[in-house]
C-alpha cells in the first residue's frame, strides 16, 4: 500500500466502515477459513495465535507490533506473505480479517478492542479485559452496536475441569459452599515478569511513542516494553494478571456476578528491580446471596516469591464437604457426627444428670460395630493425557466466529472479571475496601 493511500485510509477512518454491515453477518461454513491478524506479538500474543492456528482451517494473515524484531519473527514463523506494521489500524483497514488477537499490553485493550470491532472485526483480547474500569462499558457498547464476537482471554472458561467443578457443586456434592480460596504462586524470575530484553531494543527498532499511547510521556527505556507487566503505567500487577483468571475460573463455577466489597494488601517483598507493583498480594472479598447460591466469601492470593515452586488452584468449602479444583477435581467428604456432644463439666452434678437423661432420650448410646464406622470419601476426576484448555478456548473462539452464537466469556463477563481484580489494585494503593455493584458493573460510593 502507499504511504498516500495509507494516509488516507487511516486519517479518514476509513477502518470504521464496516461497522454498517456489522448487524448483517451470516453464519459461515465450518469448511470456511477464518482469517486472523495479531495485534501485539510478544510471547502470550503469539502463543494465542498459535492456538488458533491449531483449529482447522484457521489461517494468521497479518501482525502488528511496536518492535520491528517481533513482525520479522513473525515472518520467519508464518511465512514472507504475511503483512506486517507497527500500526494496527493498518492491520483493521484490510478486508482480509475476519478477527483479530489482542496480545498488547494492558493500556491499549480497550482502543483496540472497540477501533476493532467498529471496523467489523470479531475479537480474541487478552486479560485483563481493561486497564481501566470506566472502559469497560466502551467495549460492552462496541460489542453490541457492531453485533460482534468477542471472547476473553482466561481460557479457564472453557476448561472441562472447571465444568466438572460447576456440575458437582450445582448438584450439592459439598453442600452449602460458605468460602473459596483461590492462589496462585511462583518462584522464578520468568514467572515474575522479569522478561529477556533483546539487545537491538533501540528508537531505530520500536515505534516508542506508538507503544505509550495514552500512558505518560516517558524517555526511551525498553525495560518498561519487555517488561512491562511491571508498571501500572501499562499494566495491571498481579491483580490484573492473575487475579482475573481466578475471578473468571470462580465466577464461572459458581455461577455468579461478582463480589459487593473488596479489600487488598502486600507489598514488594523480593523483586525490587525498579517495578511499582507489589509482588505479594491478598485479597478478601464478600459475595452476595443470589438466587443460585448462598453469600459467601472469597480469599486470593499471588506470591511470587513462593520458595516451593509454580502452583495455583481452588478451595471450595462446603457445609459437606471441599472440592479441590487444579489440573482436575477432588472431591473430599467427612461426614457429621452423628451426635452434637456436649459441654456440661462445669455444670452442679444434678444438672449434668438431668442433661444426660434428656440427651441420652433423644440420642440413643449405641455400641461400636464395624458396620457403624464412618465412611470419609474422596472422588477424583482428571483430565484426558495432553488436555489444553487454552486451545479448548481458541477452538470455542473460531467456531463462535463462524456459527455467531455468543460465547459464555463475552465483554459483560470480562468486565465482571476485570473489575474486581483492578478493584483489588486500586484497593491495595488507596489502603481501604472498596465496594462493588457486580449488577451494573460500577464502583459504589
């Protein structure tokens, strides 16, 4: 394309003109190829596209990043043909794409998401859905005027494991669920986010003032692109990292909207290599008694500086019994005794009789047998050798782009999902609870 014709494409908006036709998509054939373009090719940007490219008929057209050696990786992977540009709107002006993946940094999902679904793209965007909790309305509104596909990216959603997990739970397996704990740990340099800096990172390599965007306006400093999961300039922390994939996993087991209050603290205990998130966090947060299921409470954790290794996972407590969600599910029960037992040492020797008398009428002593031992039952259920939900959630992505029929992880869950965990930020720096209307999604008070 030339540079005029480029010009004119992107300064005349020209990559919103497909939003008119937008209502008027048609199901496709599921022989039809789906052509898809990468917006942000760093390493979970190109894993997702990967799994995408694992579906059939799948085909990745074109990539934008801000780094000239990510679009020439991008080539050596996917071939000379791909089209390239540091400027994505170049990537939504071409009418080629029929989705896009958005593999950015925090602070440019939402543009993106809505510039791309204006344009008539359907749109895989990483987690957390927004930076910021006001744009969130932004991409639900975008979602439903150009009548898009749009999915999120905590694959959990659409893990077997977590629908084994909703299934026990709806069906009582532990009784009344009253707490949730939900963690998830690291111990590596790589798992807290201090990512390789390639040594050609130069102003003649990286479009800088392409990848700020609306972050403040800071000197060239390529340890804050590769690593930029370290700044609330770009970023989200561990909030929204890894907090949303412990919102998204939960709420969709429990089948719920969201929390009403939310409190954080931490600290940066370890990795003080110049970030200003904390690296150590906890969160509480209170649930609502719904229609579905009783109030209960929720406790988060992220440690990375956990000297025991990479894990994650669930606590569901229940009145019966807890169910373990991991790289599958536990189900552990031990059941009540069959009697209350009583407290009465400290009562005069004639009331203590009078108890027993009445206790003993209502509870019958009997005598120990072998068929009388209590059962305690533990129920495991894992996942097929070579299982991935990622690609399950890719897959639910390209058949969602050709059938149309919505997907469970659309912008309203991602914001329901979203909003807690940057509540938990938020309520972190302000150093107070912050309370929540998971039904209009906003901050009270």
């Amino acid at each position: 394309m030339s540079p005029s014709r480029r010009d004119f494409l992107l300064n005349t908006g020209i990559v919103g003109i497909a939003a008119p036709l937008a209502a008027q998509v048609q199901p496709r054939s599921a022989n039809d190829r789906v052509q898809i373009a990468l917006i942000g090719a760093g390493g979970m940007g190109t894993e997702d596209a990967l799994s995408s490219l694992a579906q059939p008929g799948v085909e990745i057209v074109a990539v934008s990043d801000v780094y000239d050696g990510r679009l020439a990786r991008a080539k050596e992977r996917w071939g000379n043909q791909l089209f390239t540009s540091r400027d994505y709107r170049e990537v939504l002006a071409r009418p080629e794409v029929d989705a896009v993946i958005i593999g950015t940094p925090d602070h440019w999902h939402a543009q993106i998401a809505v510039d791309a679904m204006n344009a008539g793209k359907d749109v895989y965007v990483e987690k957390p859905m927004v930076q910021k909790i006001q744009d969130g309305q932004k991409i639900i509104d975008a979602q439903k005027k150009n009548n898009r596909i749009l999915q999120v990216g905590s694959q959990r959603v659409s893990s077997i494991v977590y629908q084994k997990a909703k299934d026990l739970l709806k069906n009582g397996a532990i009784g009344q669920v009253n707490m949730i704990e939900a963690w998830w740990d690291r111990n590596s340099a790589i798992g807290a986010w201090q990512y390789s800096i390639p040594p050609d990172a130069s102003t003649a390599t990286i479009d800088w003032d392409k990848f700020l965007g609306s972050a403040p306006k800071v000197p060239f400093q390529p340890v804050r692109l590769f690593r930029w999961r370290n700044y609330r300039d770009y970023g989200t922390g561990v909030a929204g990292d890894l907090f949303v994939h412990l919102f998204s996993g939960m709420h969709y087991i429990m089948d719920t909207l969201g929390p009403t209050k939310v409190f954080a603290t931490g600290g940066l205990r370890f990795w003080k290599d110049g970030r200003d998130v904390p690296d150590i966090m906890l969160a509480l947060c209170d649930y609502p008694e719904t229609k579905t299921h009783p109030a209960f409470n929720l406790a988060l954790r992220v440690n990375f500086v956990n000297g025991s290794g990479e894990t994650s996972g669930f606590r569901f407590v229940g009145s019966e019994g807890v169910v373990e969600v991991g790289n599958g599910v536990t189900v552990s029960k031990q059941p009540r005794e069959s009697e209350p037992g009583y407290t009465i040492d400290t009562f005069p020797k004639a009331v203590q009789e009078q108890f027993l008398k009445e206790y003993r009428e209502k509870y019958p002593a009997q005598r120990a047998t072998a068929d009388a031992i209590r059962p305690q039952a533990e129920e495991r259920y894992t996942p097929p050798r070579g299982y991935s939900d990622h690609r399950e959630h890719h897959r639910n992505f390209i058949e969602s782009v050709r059938s149309r029929k919505p997907l469970i992880e659309d912008s309203t869950f991602g914001l329901r999902a979203a909003g807690p965990a940057l509540l938990a930020l938020n309520s972190y720096f302000e150093q107070r609870a912050i309370q929540w209307d998971p039904q209009s999604m906003t901050i009270k008070g």
